[in-house]
C-alpha cells in the first residue's frame, strides 16, 4: 500500500510522544495518591485537556463518521449527547463527588453506604464496563494498521496495550494526564486540518449526496475478506470475481433485488452509476431519506434516538475513566470549572468527525458493501485527494486515531487497574510484593497488566457492531447501575444498602444481557430487537424503580452517619476537608 510507510511513521511519532510525555509523569509520582488520583493537583484546565483525550475514544474519532455515513441524520445524537452528558455530570455530580474523597467508585459506594457488600458490587461493575469499553479501543487499533498498512489483525490492539502497560504501570494517573492532554491537541489537530482542506476540495467540486441510492464516482473494486450477505437495492449487473450465492463467478453477474451471498476473498468491482450493496443489517437507503430526521432505517426510529439520549446522557456520570478525573481535582470549584472546559473543548471537536461522515456517503459509500464503515475518516483523505496529500493527510488522520486509542485505553486501565488494585489483589496477591507504599504500587502495575490484557484477547475475534454503537452499549450499562447510585447517593437522604444492591443488580443484569444479545446473538427483527439494541429507555428507569422501592421497604437499613456523609458531600470545602481528616483518625 502506498500510504503504509507513511502511517507506520506517524503511528510511530505518537507512540513516542505518548512515552516520552508519560516519562514526565514519571519524576513527580511519588506517592499512592500519584497512582490514582495525580495528587489530587491537577489544574482545571490541565484535567479538561486530559479528559477530552480520554473521553475522545475509537467510537468519538472513527465511530461517528462511520454512522454518519451507514445511518444518516439520526446519528448526530451520539455526538450531541457525548457532549451533554457532561452537562448532566457538572449539575448533579461533579462537585459532590470530588468532595467526598474517593479514589474509585466503589471507594463513594462504601463512603455513603459503608458496605463492603456494595463496594463489591460497584467493584464488579466497574470492571465490567472498563473492559466493555476498552474491547472497542484495541478493535479500533487493529482496524486503523490493518486498513493503513495491512498488518495483521492482532497487531494494532497488542501495539496499543503495550504502549499503555508502559505508561500506566510506570507512572500510574500522573503519567499518563501529561499524556492525555497532549493526545487531545493532537487528535484534535489531526482530525480538525484534513477536514478543513477536504471540505475545500468538496466546496471547489461542487459535488452532493444527491438524493438516490449511493453510487461510487469511480470504479472501485472492493475485496471481502470473510463471507457476507449483501443487500441489492435494485436489479442490476455487476463485476464478481468469487462467489455468488454459491456459485463461481469471474466477471458480470446480474443479480436481482435483495439479499445474495459473496463468498471469502471475492472481489466485487463498482463502476459509477452502480448502486453499492449494502452489507446486511446496515439500512439500504436513498439519501433523500439518510438526510431526514427518523430516517436511519432503522427499526422504531424514534424509539431508538429517545434511548440512546437518555443512555449516553445518564452514562456519562457512570464511566469509570470520566469520574476518576473528578477526584484529580483540587477541590470542588475546580472540578466545575474542570467540566466547563471540557465542554467548550468537546463541543469544538464532535463538529469534525460528522464532517468526515457527509462526505463519506459521497466519496467512499463501497464501505457500506463489507460493513466497514468505521474506516470512512482513514479512507477518505486519499479517496479525495490521491497522490502524496492523500497519503500524508491518511497518515495525520492516522496518527490521531491512535492518540485516541492510546488516551482512552490509558484511563480506562488506570481506572479497572485501582479498582483491581483495592478490591482484588490487595488480599490475594500482594503479600509477595512486600509492605507499605512498595507493596501498593506493585500490585497497581500487575492489576494494570490484568486490566488491558483480558479486553485485548476479547477484541481479537472482532465484531459485526460498529465501534461507536458497541462505546454506545457500555453507556447503557452504566446509565443502568451507577447513575442511580452516584444521583440518589448524592441526593437522596434514604437511600439503604440493600436498596443499592438490588439496584445495582437488577440494572447490570438486564443491561448487559442486552449487551450480549446485541453483540452476539442475532435478535428477531421488530420491537424486540430495538429494545435490546437500545436498553437506557427501560433499563434504567427500572434500576431507579427497584433500588428507591427496595429502600423505602428497608428503612431500618439506612446507615447512620448519612447525615454526616451528606455534609460531607453537600457542605462548603473546608468542612468536607475537616470531615475526612477526621474520618481518615478514627477510621
């Protein structure tokens, strides 16, 4: 491949500037409190560049383009809701919870309901949604290399675990928020200067999406790899060299409107004026109505955009990686100021990749033949420019997106790795690591080994979701289990142990079993597979139901120092100080 060279020496460039900034991490973590909470001294707007490099996942920078492209208007709620989440989390979150002195989510659980039963739980949950969330990531690697540069599938998921073991283990969260914020400006810029001078290029054309079926500019061969079932909107003959439906083929085969098989390693070649099949399960739709609102083809539209906001909204305050950025902060002012910041920087950003996603329906639809659309940002600088522009712009592109796989990763693992680190190797492991500080950290950097390496073997087989709908789905869980925890933690005065677990329960299991069908079964069509596509709609109003209904019929359950906790939360700065010194010597 032309640009293969080109984007091995960007990938290479971000692996080394990720590394050497995690080093200046390095020299200041000193202490436990460096590991997992940076001291708790990082500057607003040092923790708001840090959180949008973390936040900016696979699914921010090559998910959305690539819905954009399959599903048309209807998905310009992922990056709106991306971004108002936070919102959410800076009116009803944000401060309390930096307020309390947590390192961990389970480290609040235990605070407001002082049950180790909880804190398993919410132990359980946080690792789960980490490893939810980070099985796209290593996806979203193997995907960029293996699109780039042809290497093999395994190859860009193992880069990106190693490079982050480097950082985490050595460093811990002082290291890599000196990396994560210097990921955001670059993927920030890598996405922001090819758009620009694609839309310019777009603008002198004067091209359009035009409102019929998608058809390719030029002729475009496009090679299967595994065998797929491909929808024909419209009878008509194309070039297969292959199999189809069974059948050897080696040239023009007319095929009739609907669903035809292409066996492994076929090549099918588009010429313009071709309607590009659609891989099944994708929608096959004119553009007239990709433009639309409840256009996407998917079923229950309305259904679908309604639980997806209410997911991502709800879920945001439930990501491990995004709270933990919470307790970095200095004090609870900052940690507002801190979410302010990241929305402005947010709000920039999700402009770009819905670009990338409007010119890809026109410049690269042959995507939509094998499903993979994810690559619409890597394909489209050299599908429209061509020649050496194409190839650095691919390669900038590249880089970005592995500042993003890098970034996320990173926090996600910090975060699975603390909660690893407190709730599960401290008493089974840690004995051979020695005493004290030493003792702590050690075990830190084998949880940290343990946090990437399990989702790494779980990315390897692939997936048929896309990556910003799978990112989707580890919102839902956490919509279902930790936003009624953290609101009627923080809120609610009444809130008992057994309540929170049977919340907690109830939310995580009909959330991930959704998960699951979605991602592995295959789902009739119709409400019941709308409802398991997108589960925050009912999953989360029945957690809240179930954990404020068990608590009100358990009231002698309630904790007694609630009243103490909820000052502690709620009170002015120096006195939640007070409180937790004076908790820390009785404790």
């Amino acid at each position: 491949m032309t640009h293969g060279p080109a984007s091995v020496v960007a990938v290479t460039l971000v692996v080394g500037a990720t590394l050497v900034a995690g080093s200046l991490g390095l020299r200041r973590a000193r202490t436990t409190s460096d590991f997992y909470v940076a001291a708790r001294s990082v500057s607003p707007r040092w923790n708001a560049a840090a959180i949008g490099g973390e936040y900016l996942s696979a699914a921010s920078y090559l998910g959305v383009a690539g819905l954009v492209l399959a599903y048309g208007f209807d998905m310009l709620w992922y990056p709106v809701c991306y971004t108002a989440g936070y919102l959410v989390l800076l009116a009803l979150v944000a401060a309390p919870l930096r307020r309390s002195g947590a390192y961990t989510l389970p480290d609040f659980a235990q605070i407001r309901l002082g049950s180790p039963v909880v804190r398993r739980v919410a132990s359980i949950l946080v690792v789960l949604i980490g490893w939810l969330y980070l099985v796209p990531q290593l996806q979203g690697a193997a995907l960029t290399l293996r699109t780039q540069t042809g290497a093999p599938g395994w190859v860009g998921g193992l880069l990106v675990a190693l490079v982050v073991i480097a950082a985490v283990a050595v460093g811990g969260m002082r290291s890599i928020t000196f990396a994560q914020a210097l990921q955001f400006w670059l993927k920030f810029i890598a996405l922001l200067l090819p758009a620009l001078v694609l839309v310019g290029v777009w603008q002198h054309r004067h091209d359009g999406v035009g409102a019929g079926l998608p058809s390719v500019r030029h002729t475009t061969t496009v090679d299967v790899g595994a065998a797929i079932t491909v929808r024909v909107p419209r009878e008509e003959v194309l070039d297969v060299r292959g199999s189809v439906d069974g059948r050897a083929a080696d040239g023009p085969v007319r095929l009739l409107r609907g669903e035809h098989r292409l066996g492994a390693h076929s090549r099918l070649t588009l010429r313009p004026g071709d309607a590009v099949p659609v891989r099944s399960g994708l929608p096959s739709q004119r553009s007239d109505s990709w433009l639309r609102p409840l256009g996407s083809g998917t079923a229950h539209p309305l259904y679908a955009s309604l639980s997806l906001i209410l997911a991502i909204c709800l879920g945001t305050m439930g990501l491990p990686h995004v709270l933990v950025r919470f307790y970095t902060n200095s004090d609870g002012r900052d940690a507002r100021r801190t979410t302010l910041n990241v929305l402005v920087l947010l709000s920039a950003f999700y402009l770009v990749p819905t670009i990338f996603g409007a010119l890809g329906r026109a410049y690269v639809p042959d995507l939509l033949v094998t499903g993979n659309t994810d690559a619409t940002v890597l394909a489209l600088p050299e599908r429209m420019l061509g020649g050496a522009p194409g190839v650095w712009l691919g390669a900038l592109v590249t880089a970005g997106a592995f500042a993003a796989f890098l970034s996320t990763a990173s926090g996600l693992t910090v975060s699975v790795a603390g909660v690893l680190t407190q709730d599960v190797l401290r008493r089974r492991v840690a004995r051979p690591f020695g005493d004290g500080r030493a003792r702590r950290i050690r075990t830190f950097r084998v949880a940290a080994v343990a946090a990437i390496a399990v989702p790494y073997l779980l990315s390897l087989p692939g997936g048929q979701v896309g990556l910003a709908a799978m990112v989707g789905l580890a919102f839902a869980v956490a919509a279902a289990t930790f936003c009624p925890l953290l609101v009627l933690g923080i809120w609610w005065t009444r809130l008992t142990v057994a309540g929170t677990v049977a919340g907690l329960v109830t939310g995580g299991v009909l959330a991930t079993a959704a998960v699951l069908v979605t991602v592995i079964g295959d789902p009739a069509g119709g409400w019941w597979a709308a409802l398991l596509a997108q589960p925050g709609a009912w999953a989360v109003p029945i957690s809240f139901g179930v954990m404020i209904a068990v608590s009100l019929a358990t009231r002698r359950g309630i904790p007694p120092d609630t009243a103490r906790v909820m000052v502690r939360l709620h009170g002015p700065e120096f006195l939640a100080d007070e409180l937790r010194a004076a908790d820390r010597s009785t404790g």
